[in-house]
C-alpha cells in the first residue's frame, strides 16, 4: 500500500500510506497504530488534547544502537586521547590510564564513578558553545567499530518513523536520557527531529562567566543531575511540567518513566525495544539466556513487568522488517 | 489604524492592524516592530530562522504586578495561615511567628534566608499534583490588596499584546523568573499562553515515590535551584538550548540574562520595564529618587548599563497607553 512516490497523490491516499514501513504488521506496530487512532480523533472517549499529547523516549539503545559500548562513552575515550597530552598525569591515574592502553575492562573495572570521572574531566573545563562544537566535529566523523557507520547512522528507522509519526499527529517529542544533555542537543534535531529545548539529559553544573568580557556558560567538573531510573520522571516534571502519555524505553533505566507515564489518567501508552536480534544488531535483551549485568541492560525483572502491567514489547527480530536506514 | 471588529476584514487590513494597542507611538513600541520586521522578512541581512527564535520573560515586574510584595510571598502568607493548626511550634518560631501576627516586617527582616524558610515549609511535603491544585484554588479567589483585582488579571495588558505578537511572528516564548517553577505553571499558559514545558523558575527537589501503589512525585523542603541573576542564563542553556534573542527584564535580577541574550551572534534585542506609574501601577524604578534597597528592584546601576549598551527602557507611565486589562 506504500506509495514511492507521495507528490501528486490527494489527500485521502497519502491518508492510506502506511506510517510505519518498517514496522512488520505485527502487534506492536497495530497497538501504537490504535493508540493514535483513538487519542486524536475528535469525539473518541480517550480523546488527548493536543496541548496533552507528550511522548518521551530514552535514547541509549531506544533510538540508536547503544552496543558495545553507549556511544557517549566512546566520545569519552576519544576525548581522553585527544586530551592526554595536557594531563601527564593521566598516565598514571585511573581510569585514564587503562583507557590510554586500551585496556577499557579495567578502565570500567570501577563502574559508574569511573564513567562519571572520565565525563567529569572530558567535558568539563570549556564553554557549553566550545563543548557542542566539539561534539558536532567528533560525531560528524566517528564510526561504529563493528557497522564502520556513523554513530547517527545507528538511528533505528522504525522509531525515526515513529517519531514522526507522532509528530504529524501533533504530539510533542522529548528525550529522557541517561546521557548527557549538552552531548545529545548538537545532533539531535537533524537526526530525530528533536530541538534542543526537548532533550533532556544527565548534566553538569555550568557557570556564568565574562571571558574577555563576553557572557559564557562555562562547563565545571561536577555533576548537576543523573538522569536515570527514579530521576527520569523528576527530570520529566521539571522541564515538561506535564505528564508523558507516551513512554519508550529499553532498560531498567527506564521503567520507573515507565511507572510514571502509566500512573496518570485517561489513554496512556508504554514499550520496551528488545534487542533480540544478533544479526541487524545486538542480542542482549532478557530472556535470552544471558546475565543480567550488562551496563543499563533490559533486565528479567523489567521485562516480567512489562508482561503484567501490558505494556508493549518491540522484538527487533520478529516485529521490525529494517533495522537501519542504510 | 485599530479595528475594533477583525471579522471579515481582508488579510491586508489584517496586516495594518496595531498589534501592540496598548502601547504608545513611542520608541519601545517602534523598536519592537522594527526589530520583528527585520527578523522575520525572508532575505533580510538580519533574519533569524523560525527554530531560533526564543524570546524569554523575566515574570514578576515584567508580566505581572509585584508590589507591594511578590505574589508567591502573598501565597506561602496565606499557606502559612492555613497550615498553622498542624504546625503548633511556628508559634514561636520565626518567620512563622511574626507572619501568624500579621508582623510582615519583623517576618522579612531575615531576608532571603526567611523567604526560603516560608517557601520550603509551606511549599513541601504533598505532592506535585496536589501542590498544582492548592496553586490553583488559591490564584482563583485571593485578590490584590491595594486594587482588589485577582492577580491574575494584574498581568500587563502591553506584555500579554507583545507576547501574542511575538508567536504571530513564530518567537517560541519563554518565562526565566526566580518565581517558583510550580508555582507558575498551573496559570500561566491561561494567563500568558505559555505552556508549562515554557515555564522556567526557582524549584525545590522533587522525590519519584509510590504512594499506596500510584508513582508521584513528592516535593521536599530543599532548595534545588535559586534562578536569579547568574542562575537565569543557566537555566536558559539547562532547558532551552539556545541562547535566546530577545530578553525582557525589570530589575537587576535580569541583568545577566539580558547580558547573555546579548552576547549571542546576530540580532539582539534587550528590554527592561520601568515602574515609574505611581497612579495606574507603583513608582519604584531608578531615576526616580529611591533608595535602591527593594527586594528585586530595578537599581540605578542595571539602568545605566541599559542606557549604555542600548537596551530598551520602557516606561509605564509614558510609554504606556494601558497597564491592565481592566
């Protein structure tokens, strides 16, 4: 029923285009499909007035691949390198060290103060203007170790369509991440549409400044805001001020946004993205046989919630026909 | 020029209407049209594309009354009355204590530190659904001491004109106030027309918790951010993105933002309204003989930077042809 070519056609039959090519015609794609239907037509009992229709979406393996490693921490590394030349002591400090020998197991060996450590002193330091300059030149040339592609490349196509999807059925997209705000916002909307007042992120503290007498915001080495698990509806609250209807995650990170989104009234709508297919992707999700220790990992626990309170689960494997757009 | 009735008239006589009725021919008014003129006319030497345009609203003094005191004080007063049956030991405790004996003097003599006290104390421990609503209730019935009108309908009829002006023209509109972010948002897309997620203040910490069985979130009595002076351009770059290109102000509280707005590339245009109506408003801006000593107040020295780098001083009583609605 997809049109290839949409100039020229009335109205009614772009109305029959399919929103979601890449979606199979499975349950998923079927219950976002209704979901839609039902919250923006005029009249339906689950009506959602426009000013209402919020959808947040963690980013990190929700809509871009986020294996081996999430892709901000490959910006770290690249940073550490990059940076070692002016911290001699790096050689001789962890984590620096293990990541100037590449030895990232032993880099990570201490867990989120490490990873915090390394951002801290990577990404600090500048202006919030020089950071996101930084970020635009390393992302517009970084590859993917494994796909050799750009990591914005890494954007799932079944939810840039969904995005705009929604976007064309006048809901407002957000991003919820675990990431850092200031390192998402310099790509974002040329990859997903999303402007920089609608991505949410971890942040550090900023400072305003005159350097040589012009006003800055000035990155310090010190965490302002983690924003994972039970800070992802504080952080919600805080810069929507509204509660999502829409909620897409994949991890245990996510399940309290979750929570929240599925706690307010009227039509509410949640899923989970499973990675389950090792071919076009990454298997790592549960019920798969693996540990659950992998870093932000979509636990058992969470997947057996989503089970109970009907929440939608995404098998990349059986219910997305393209993974990436090329 | 105005047409009292805009039904049926043509695009073009559309066109020609006044969009800021309420303000004189003077030179604010001039220098706003001529500064969205050059803006937004397609090819010219100055434009801004539709996705950068972000004008942000300093709230008390710049949209609404704040004299005799700031409306939120008005509020945790009046909170501070209807709490104090549970409360037992404020009796004896200050600022309670001189607030329960109608001593507002004695009750501010403590400063800022006092005001944080009323706000954590009558601003916590429910949660932020619930908080919304006693806003709510509250800003429904309790009317000005001076002119008995709601507060609401003391917002300045010149602002609410420029703000619809501003988003005819595709500015998205922002409010950076030290106000309280919830304390804002539950009327000011009403009042303002701007929706919540545009909605920047001062918060306390909020708390993700299930309360027999339904997540919310729970205000605490701690101070999360204080956004004033050096705070504004931080949350501006926390949840906008982007430096804005317009700013509008009042007092020396504004001040770093209409520098930071200013220090963007491009375009710029900085405003600060002047109290000096002492019939139609209150009388207590600079130039006018005060002492500087008012909480917030526009001081002598923000007005001679504003007469220095060129911002706009608008003055209520000359520039002005309507402060309120009614």
């Amino acid at each position: 029923m997809a049109q290839t070519n949409i100039r020229g056609q009335s109205r009614e039959a772009l109305g029959d285009m399919d929103p979601l090519p890449s979606w199979n015609d499975t349950g998923p794609k079927k219950a976002i499909i209704a979901f839609i239907t039902k919250t923006t037509k005029d009249g339906s009992a689950e009506f959602v007035p426009p000013a209402e229709r919020v959808a947040v979406f963690d980013n990190d393996g929700t809509l871009w691949c986020e294996q081996p490693i999430p892709v901000q921490l490959f910006f770290a590394l690249d940073r550490v390198k990059a940076l070692a030349p002016q911290h001699p002591d790096w050689k001789t400090r962890e984590p620096f060290a293990s990541v100037l020998k590449g030895d990232l197991g032993t880099a990570l060996a201490g867990g989120e103060r490490a990873l915090l450590e390394l951002a801290a002193e990577t990404h600090a330091g500048m202006s919030a203007v020089e950071f996101a300059q930084i970020v635009r030149d390393w992302i517009a040339t970084a590859k993917h170790p494994k796909t050799g592609k750009r990591f914005t490349e890494m954007a799932y196509l079944p939810m840039l369509e969904l995005l705009a999807y929604l976007r064309a059925n006048a809901f407002k997209t957000f991003i919820i991440s675990g990431g850092g705000i200031e390192f998402m916002r310099p790509w974002a909307e040329q990859v997903y549409g999303i402007p920089p007042e609608q991505v949410i992120g971890s942040s550090i503290k900023t400072q305003f400044e005159l350097r040589e007498g012009r006003p800055v915001l000035v990155r310090l080495p010190e965490l302002n805001f983690y924003n994972d698990k039970d800070g992802k509806p504080v952080t919600i609250n805080q810069h929507i001020g509204r509660r999502p209807v829409m909620a897409f995650g994949n991890s245990a990170g996510d399940k309290e946004m979750l929570e929240y989104t599925q706690g307010g009234t009227g039509a509410r709508f949640m899923l989970l993205v499973l990675h389950d297919d090792a071919i076009r992707e990454y298997a790592y999700g549960p019920a798969l046989g693996l540990p659950d220790a992998k870093l932000g990992a979509f636990t058992q626990a969470v997947y057996d919630q989503a089970q109970k309170e009907g929440w939608t689960v995404v098998s990349q494997k059986n219910d997305w026909n393209q993974v990436f757009a090329s």
